[in-house]
C-alpha cells in the first residue's frame, strides 16, 4: 500500500518548523520524521488499558519500532475499555494480540509483543530502547522498571549525568476518573524512587477486626480471602488469578456477611477486594495516554519543550489538571550519582572498609556492604557477621565479578557536625587500569 | 535526542566490546532498606535471627522468640518474615509458623499487630515489628482476639488461660486443638 503524501501532514508540522518553545536540540526538518522512525525504539510496558491506548497513539504519532511487553492473558471484564481486544480474542496473551491489531490498522508500523514478565528480560533487552512508556498499574512494576532505566545512567567525575546514558521513561497512571503522567530523565528530573511517597499508603484492615468485628462487605470478603482460605486449604496458596479461588471466597464471603446481617457483597467487588481493582474508565485512560504519547514525541524529537514533570488530571467533579515540578532526592540511590571512588585491584574488602572510615566524604564506620544482590560484608546480626566474615580477606574487584567500574551499596554510622547517624549510601566504584583505559575515562564513562 | 542515538547506534558495538555491564542481579530499593535495617538490628536478647536461604537472600528471614516472662515464659516461637521489593512502602509479611495457643494469633499461623497491617508507616522498621511481636507475648491482649476462644479464656479465666497456655506449650490437647511441644 503506497504511503499517501498527506498520511503525516500533522506531524510535519511540528517536526519541520523553528519555534520559540522548542528543546534547545531542535533541529526542524524533513530528516527528524525520518530518524524518528529509523532511529526511535519504544518500549510499550504494559498492554492493557492505558498500554492498549499508548500503542495506538504511539503508532498513529509516528513511531514505527515499537515493543511491548505484558505478562497477562486477556480476560471478559477487560472488553469494556482495552479496545485492541475481542471477545474471541479472550484467553491469548495482551501483547500479542494488541501488537497484531495495531500492525494490521497502522500501516508501516512494527510491533514486537513480549508475552512474559518484566523481570524475565535481561538488563540488554531494557537498554535496546530510546524510550520507555509505563503503561501500569502496580508500584512494584514501576520500581522495577525505574530501577532498570536508572543503571543505565552514568556521571561524569563532576557529577553531571551523561546525556547518553539517560534513559527516559514516560509514566502513565489512572484510577478512575483520577490519573497522572509524568516524565523521567534520569538524573535531571526525579525518578520514581524520589518521590514513592507521592503514593497513600495501601488500605488495611486489623485482622483481628476481620475475625471479630466485621462491618462492611470489604470486611467480609477479606475475611474470606486472609483468614478462611488458611484455614481450609492447609499450606495451598491463594491464587487471585484462579478463577475457582474467586469463586471460593466469594462464597465464603455472601456466609460470613449473612451471618453478620451485612448487604453487599457481589463477585465483583470480591474481585475488587481481593485483587485492589479501582473501576477503570477508558476516557481517563486515552487523556492519560495521549499526554504520555506527546510527551515521548517530545522527548524525542526536541520539537517542544516536555511537560515538567509531572501532570494530573481528575475529571470527578468538572475538569482539574495541574503540572507539578517535582525535585529530585539529591541522596537517591537508584537515580543519584553516589560517591565516587577510584581503587586499585588488589583492594581488599578489609581495606576498603577502612578507606570509606578516611574519606572525606563519607568518614562511614561500621560498613555493611552489598554489590547488587550479593551481601559482600554485614556488622550484624553475629549470624551474618560470621557468613560474610572471610569476604574481608578477598579483593573487592573479585567480590565484584571483575567488572571495571560498578554501583555499590554501603551503610553504616557516619559523623555530620559530631553527631552520629545512621546513613544508606550509593558508591561508583571505578578500578584503575583497566582494559588499557585511562582513570578519568572510565569515570568519564567512555 | 534522536541525534543522539543515531551516534549511539554507531557506538553500541564498540561499547558492547568494551568493560561489559554485569547484567547480574538488579537490586530493589526495599532490599538496600532492608539491608540497612538488618545490619542495625538491636534484639532483645530472648531473640535470634535466622537466613535459611544464605546470605543473599535477606528479604526472607526467621525470627526466634524465647520469652522470658509472661504467661510463654520458656517456650519458642518462630516467625517468617517475607519483605517484599517496595518496602517499607508495604509491612513485611509476618507469619507464627509454630502453633502457639494466644488470643493474638490464629491457628493458621496469622498475627494481630496493629503495625503489620493498618498502622504500618515507613518510618517503621524490622527491629519495631521484632518489639511488637516479643510484646504480643509478655502482654498478650483480649481485645485484639484472631483465637477467639483464647482471648474469652484469658478475660474471662486467666488462671485457667495460663494453664491452658503451659499445657499447649508441653504438648498436648487444649478443647479439641493439638498443639506440639515448643518449650526449649
């Protein structure tokens, strides 16, 4: 099918003409529409109410490399509002049917779905892609994600992330009529992490309240779902994701609120209890996925400044939406440049503990010490005291796989103005001599 | 931006070839807390600490508790504690995998602390749930009941909750429960 000359007409002009609010590396042409599709990789997470949208208003602004990645099958109650989706299509994986439609509408488009879970990938698969947009609905995930997108980043000695390495992610979110959309470059604006306290805490209720006291439905059903479901399934867990087990707790449910002479338990809300499901809205959803679409058209291209950073809407009562400017956390762990540290190879760990107690920047006592999962040292508990002692003898570059250059975490007691704290810190650890490369290269990230 | 990645895309092999990233392990923000909180953790001494799974695996631990006074005087307690990878934005999971007869804690193992479940903050930590946990069994309350017949007993009957509390501890029937031996 031959591309008609006005299929990006709109597109073009945004991308062919100077402006006054433009990213300062704006370069207006007929060269930026072909580089966005040449060069442009997204990475869709997310394939269903807001990732079935994002795809669709990703396709449609331009973008041709597309992935998307989602681990769940298509189920009845999503029909409502993932428009990608049919009734036929019901029990096959979301990212390969929301791939397949968007392919066979938008032509020239490509579309590679990832039926499996985020954290199956490895950090290659991540890093493949010029941008990633979060089409989610769990804080876990979006963790997951930030702190994926966030190792990319590197600092040069001074501090200043390096451009390249930034990894930008889009973030979209909806609960109702209530939704938000953010963006995050890593290193200049705050990544999830600076601001999980943006997130209420989740709602719980006293078991004991549960087991004695029940008053609403909720009570009921949770009732079902924590206490009952132990009792008669001895050791077999709970699966949300089982119909029969929603089923058994509905049931059991509908009994215990009878017995309390309490109205309103339905499967759904069970569902809703259970699983922490908001009624989704599919106008929330497009609002939200169209700001995210733009955003990452803007990113990419330069052709407006970005939203900064981050947005909400609430269309409860009329229409509210407001921009935020967020700060970064400057002590972040996952998005943060740390302290940086340059060592010989032959550094025992013994050694580097007593070289973080000297350094002026960090003057830490009783270090603990863990390199990406792996506890290389801890104070305490004695019983970890004693499973990590003969680390202290082994060179750290060795603790450390052999990899030049690295993120590790200390804590331990530091001393600001005479008075003790306990502290959490982030340290680039950079060895010398490495692959015939220079010390400032290397911290330079080359 | 694009700019940039047409250059990137050149330089992705040369890249690739050089110091390769150790795509190992990533590690969650919650781990990093966690491990703070573990390697500062400050038990009473009727406690101990356990890591089935080794070292590198710290986000599922085991928590001993010998209380030395109080109607469990002399028995052994053990708890998991699962930590999920948002924490301390979520409680740990805590369960009693001992069966322990307490108006506070079912059959099943689950446990009535405010701070596990609605009153969980951030600020909290593993050495508070540890406090609130050796608490539950020096001052064990009727008002919080998950055993409701225990917490009946103990309003109702102390002298009879506490040998109640001794027989299942030794081991044996308390009504129609079996309780095995936990004294140390």
């Amino acid at each position: 099918m031959a591309e008609s000359a006005g299929r990006w007409r709109d597109l073009d002009k945004l991308l062919l003409r100077p402006g006054n609010i433009v990213s300062p590396n704006f370069e207006p042409g007929p060269e930026l529409r072909d580089d966005l599709q040449t060069y442009a990789r997204v990475l869709v997470v997310g394939a269903g109410g807001l990732g079935c949208e994002l795809l669709k208003d990703l396709a449609l602004s331009g973008f041709r490399n597309i992935d998307v990645i989602d681990m769940d099958r298509i189920e009845v109650t999503n029909l409502n509002r993932q428009f990608l989706f049919r009734l036929q299509d019901v029990g096959k994986p979301k990212a390969e049917v929301a791939a397949m439609r968007v392919m066979e509408r938008v032509s020239g488009v490509n579309i590679v779905p990832h039926f499996c879970r985020i954290e199956d990938k490895e950090l290659d698969f991540y890093s493949d892609f010029t941008i990633i947009a979060l089409g989610l609905d769990s804080i876990e995930a979006r963790s997951y994600i930030n702190a994926v997108a966030c190792s990319f980043l590197e600092y040069d000695s001074d501090d200043n992330p390096l451009e390249e390495s930034i990894k930008p992610m889009v973030d979209g979110g909806t609960e109702g009529f209530k939704g938000h959309a953010r963006v995050i470059l890593p290193g200049k604006t705050p990544c999830f992490e600076c601001t999980i306290w943006l997130f209420p805490p989740q709602v719980k209720f006293p078991l004991c309240t549960l087991a004695e006291t029940p008053r609403t439905a909720a009570h009921c059903i949770e009732y079902a779902h924590l206490i009952k479901w132990d009792e008669v399934h001895s050791g077999k867990s709970f699966d949300a994701d089982d119909p029969e087990h929603m089923q058994w707790v509905f049931s059991e449910a509908v009994k215990r609120a009878e017995l309390f002479g309490i109205p309103g338990v339905t499967y759904s809300l069970t569902q809703g209890v259970v699983k922490n499901i908001i009624p989704a809205i599919a106008s929330t959803n497009a609002i939200i996925s169209a700001a995210c679409a733009l955003e990452a058209l803007k990113i990419m291209t330069g052709c407006s400044k970005t939203l900064s950073n981050y947005l909400t809407y609430n269309g409860l009562e009329g229409l509210h939406t407001k921009v935020t400017e967020f700060v970064r956390e400057k002590d972040c762990l996952v998005c943060g440049p740390g302290v940086l540290l340059e060592l010989d190879t032959s550094v025992t760990l013994q050694k580097f503990i007593e070289l973080i107690g000297e350094h002026p920047k960090l003057l830490l006592s009783k270090p603990s010490i863990t390199y990406r999962g792996k506890t290389l040292y801890m104070q305490a508990p004695p019983v970890l005291e004693e499973m990590t002692r003969s680390n202290l003898i082994l060179p750290l570059y060795d603790l450390m796989d052999k990899v030049s250059k690295d993120v590790i975490h200390v804590n331990g007691m530091t001393s600001k103005n005479d008075a003790k704290q306990s502290c959490l810190l982030k340290l680039r650890i950079v060895f010398k001599g490495i692959d015939g490369m220079t010390d400032m290269d290397m911290a330079s990230g080359a | 931006m694009i700019k940039l990645f047409k250059v990137k895309e050149k330089q992705r092999e040369i890249a690739e070839n050089a110091n390769g990233r150790a795509p190992v392990k990533k590690q969650s923000a919650g781990e990093l807390r966690l491990h703070k909180d573990i390697s500062e953790l400050n038990l009473p001494k009727s406690t101990t600490i356990a890591f089935p799974n080794g070292k590198d695996d710290l986000m599922n631990f085991e928590v001993t508790i010998r209380p030395d006074e109080g109607y469990y005087q002399g028995g052994m307690f053990v708890f998991t504690f699962s930590v999920s990878p948002i924490y301390p934005h979520e409680a740990p999971k805590v369960k009693c995998k001992t069966k322990v007869y307490h108006p506070n804690i079912d059959l099943e193992g689950n446990v009535c602390l405010n701070i596990l479940r609605e009153d969980w903050k951030p600020v909290l930590n593993i050495n508070t749930i540890v406090y609130g946990l050796h608490h539950l069994f020096t001052e064990p309350n009727h008002e919080d009941p998950l055993n409701h017949e225990a917490a009946t007993v103990l309003r109702e009957n102390p002298k009879q909750f506490e040998s109640n509390v001794r027989r299942a501890m030794t081991g044996g029937y308390v009504n129609q429960t079996y309780f095995t031996r936990c004294i140390c």
